[in-house]
C-alpha cells in the first residue's frame, strides 16, 4: 500500500532559523506531490505543489520543496521561519494510475517558531 | 479563492445517537467531495469519495452503513455517523474539488465528541 512518511513530528525552532521537514512516499508510479499547512484553528491550505518539471518547487509564504525522485523524497524548506509560520504540515501524494483524486497525507509535523 | 464550510464545527452527542455533518462548497460547484477523519498525532485518513448524484465510495474498512454519505446537490454533502459510539470520536474534515481540476479545496473540520 502507498505510505507517505514523514519523519518528524514535532520541530520546535527559533525565528530566522532555517527549515526542513522531510517528506518520503513508497509508491513507485508517477505522481503529484504536495505541502499543505494547517494554522491553528484554521482549515489546511495547500502551500506548494509538485506535478513535473523543475524539481524545486516554490510556493506561498518563502517556503519551497525539492523532489528527488531517486530518493522518493519531497522535503519541504524555507531559510528563515517566522513566529507565524507555527502549524502543523502535512505532505501529501496523489497516485496518478489507478488513484483517482485521492489523496494520502502524511502523519503531520507540527512547527512550533519560539520568539 | 474557493471556500468551502463545515457545519457544525462541534458537536457532543450521546452514545447510540446519530449526527450529521454538513460540507458546503460556497463559491463553486463540487462535483466530487471527500471525507476524512483525523486522530490526534494522526495523519488525515480518507473515507469516502462521493460524487454528485451517485453513491459514495467508500475506502477499505470504512463502514458504509455507520458512516453514511449523501451528496444530493453540487454544493452540499452530508455525513451522518449513526448509532455513535466514544472510538468515533474525531475530527472529520471534508474536501471537495470541481470538474476536472485537481485541486481540493478543504473544509474547516467538524469535532464530534460521543460521550
């Protein structure tokens, strides 16, 4: 079955620290790769996607993802967080044969940027 | 930007009740809406898919006759979790995306405690 890992579960950084929280999937097939946040209290929003091309992605809020096929990876960055950045964030993969739209989110990572 | 909203945001019921969860999409028409539930330190696992006037389809090892979804019109789908019990407790959050465009659009979240 298509698993998607993310390794940690809980980040605690200091502002203007950099970031990276890994992001490995299993499914071997083509497929669409994607970063959502979820801010306290507020529904999950997609911060960036992967589909093809360059496989650096950039997307909202300074955060970017580098896809790296020969290691199912799709890490998620951004080279100075801020306070505002605290969420919780979810890769996620959509199977593009036999997947349908359907996604498969990650266990989450909750980001905690201490002042 | 699309918008979709959940109703209720909370609900407590009483063991052996049955509850029902509204997802409207506001802005757009969703022709396909998805249902997950989220444990706490869990990653968002999907139900069912439901499309517009058709039945539900529901992943492995969901119940379909406990969880039931209907999704009459494009603008509304409804889960009704019957006869709750306390392990249904959770946070259920609903997607919906339109057409053929591959994005999905996310629900705030309902929290159905069953006491």
């Amino acid at each position: 079955a298509q698993s998607v890992s993310q390794h940690n579960h809980h980040v605690i950084l200091s502002e203007a620290a950099s970031l990276e929280l890994g992001c490995n999937y299993s499914y071997g097939g083509t497929v669409n790769l994607f970063w959502y946040v979820q801010y306290p209290g507020q529904h999950l929003q997609l911060l960036l996607k992967y589909f093809s091309g360059d496989p650096l992605v950039k997307g909202i809020k300074g955060f970017e993802a580098e896809f790296i096929k020969s290691k199912f990876s799709f890490n998620l960055r951004k080279p100075s967080v801020q306070w505002s950045d605290t969420a919780e964030y979810f890769c996620a993969v959509r199977r593009l044969t036999g997947g349908g739209n359907k996604l498969t989110f990650g266990t989450g990572t909750q980001l905690k940027v201490e002042l | 930007g699309a918008v979709v909203s959940q109703h209720p945001s909370r609900v407590i019921c009483k063991s052996g009740t049955s509850v029902k969860i509204e997802c409207r999409s506001l802005d757009f028409q969703a022709t396909t809406m998805f249902w997950y539930r989220q444990f706490p330190k869990k990653s968002l696992m999907l139900m069912a898919t439901s499309n517009e006037g058709s039945k539900a389809t529901y992943e492995q090892g969901v119940e379909k006759d406990k969880f039931l979804i209907n999704h009459a019109s494009l603008t509304l789908s409804t889960l009704t979790v019957t006869s709750a019990h306390p392990e249904d407790s959770s946070f259920y959050i609903c997607s919906a995306n339109s057409g053929s465009s591959w994005e999905q659009y996310f629900g705030p979240g309902t929290r159905l405690t069953v006491t």
